[in-house]
C-alpha cells in the first residue's frame, strides 16, 4: 500500500486559474520521486498540499491512511510529511545546531532522553555528526541545509518534502543534499523532491512532469527523459550527460540514444 496517494487534486487560489488540475500519483515506502517543471506549473502549490499547508479544493491527499479532507487529520498529516523549503535560514532559528534540531520535538512534547537520541540520529543522518555545537551562521549553504533536514528528521517523519531546496547550493552544496536523500531512501524514509536541476531528477525512481497544473509526463526518468521533443515543448531541458551525449553523436562518435547520467555516458565513451 502506497505510503501517500494523491487524488484527483485540484486547487485554486481564489477566483484565479486553477494552481492545480485532478492531480493524480502515488509514492512507496522508501522511494524517491522528483518532480519538475517550469515556473508556474504547480510545483510549490503541490508540496504544501501534501502535508496540509494547503487543503485541496477538489480530491484528496491521502497519507498512511489519513485523509487531507478530514480537518482532524491534519496533525497526523504534518507528523509524517516534513517540508524543507529552498532557504535554510528561513528555518534555522536557534544559535546553535543541536538546539535547532531539538525545537521541533521539544514542541511536540517530546521526553527530554529521547529528543537527544532524535537529535543524534538527525545529525548522522546528514553526516553533521561533529557539528552538534557549532553555530549555523558559520555553517556553509551545504551544511545550513543539511542541517535544516536534519531538524525535520528529528520529527521522525515518514516523507521528506524537498521543495526547491538546492536550488540556492552551489555544486558541492547539490551533492551534499544527493548523499542524504540516497541514505533516507535505504534507511525508509520516502522523499518527494521538487526541482529545476534534471541531473537530480535522474537519480530518482519515479519523475512527475507538471505543466500549467496537470501531470504532463510521468513514469522511470529513462521513459521521461527519452521523450525529448515533449520536454523541449514544456521548455525543459535534458540531464547534461545527455546534452553532451547528443553534442559528441552530431560529431559523428557512436554513443547510444538516451543516455541520461554520468555513469551511462563515461560506459559510452570507455567502450569507444
């Protein structure tokens, strides 16, 4: 049974054009959907909806059996759906790490005992295990955002929301991030992440392509990202090994179709 459905969903912001339109997928336990698509096709609207920042006006946001249509659920929604937003210093708000990282359980009531053991899990969780007494005003964009999941983490949710949350990490800060999510995935936690970078979104298990609030293109990212004339169409790039891929097969070097990592473009060339 799929760990969050969506249904249908619909949303409005007012008496505007509707944000969203009979949105419809579902994730598994432990598994990793990226979600892509220019600027205004619904992507934000989406990741609020799934831990009941927003309530659909039509459908319904189903998490581990609760429903997003009943107002008494909501809390449980919030508890197993964490948000990580694109700016960490929008959510760091203690002067050092550990007590950031303790806020979120401290206000659930959390015992003292067991906030420090959700503290040391968070913190190994993003590899900032030595950092547990720094400030975070010193911390590099990388380490702030790690540490800002790590504060989610400590909540023990079972979906972590990434919305846009590279998208202010220079490289290093972007594999950073990647390191984390692939030790969630192993460890159960599903993680939804939204994104401009399609070289994130090849490493997940399932792509959503949103365009003017409909899912335009789903399915593996080979499948998404082999249907390269209707991602051009949506104005939407291609991986940049696949870029490169297509650049080195117009000079006339024999390198397959649709390749879309960096691991399927250096097998290309190692076999040359």
């Amino acid at each position: 049974m799929p760990i969050l459905e969506v249904k249908n969903v619909s949303f409005s912001y007012g008496q505007n054009e509707k944000a969203l339109k009979g949105v419809s997928f579902s994730v598994e336990k432990g598994e990793f959907v990226a979600i892509i698509g220019h600027n205004g096709s619904g992507k934000s609207t989406l990741a609020k909806l799934l831990n009941g920042l927003l309530k659909p006006t039509g459908g319904e946001v189903v998490v581990d059996g609760f429903s997003s249509n009943d107002k008494n659920a909501v809390f449980e929604i919030r508890k197993r759906v964490g948000m990580v937003f694109q700016n960490p210093d929008n959510q760091l708000i203690a002067s050092i790490v550990e007590d950031d990282i303790a806020f979120g359980p401290e206000n659930l009531g959390v015992p003292r005992e067991e906030i420090g053991k959700r503290i040391d899990f968070a913190l190994k969780a993003v590899g900032m295990e030595n950092f547990r007494k720094a400030t975070p005003e010193r911390l590099s964009g990388g380490q702030k955002q790690r540490i800002a999941i790590a504060g989610v983490l400590a909540l023990k949710p079972q979906i972590l929301v990434l919305d846009e949350s590279t998208a202010m990490l220079d490289p290093q800060g972007r594999k950073e991030i990647a390191a984390v999510v692939e030790n969630l995935r192993k460890s159960g936690v599903s993680v939804i992440a939204i994104t401009h970078y399609m070289d994130e979104a090849v490493k997940a298990d399932k792509v959503l392509v949103l365009d003017r609030g409909v899912v335009a293109l789903s399915g593996t990212p080979k499948k998404v990202f082999s249907q390269k004339a209707a991602l051009d169409a949506l104005g939407l790039e291609q991986p940049l090994a696949g870029i490169i891929a297509d650049k080195l097969r117009a000079q006339g070097l024999n390198i397959p179709e649709n390749i879309i990592t960096e691991e399927e473009l250096l097998g290309a060339l190692w076999t040359l």
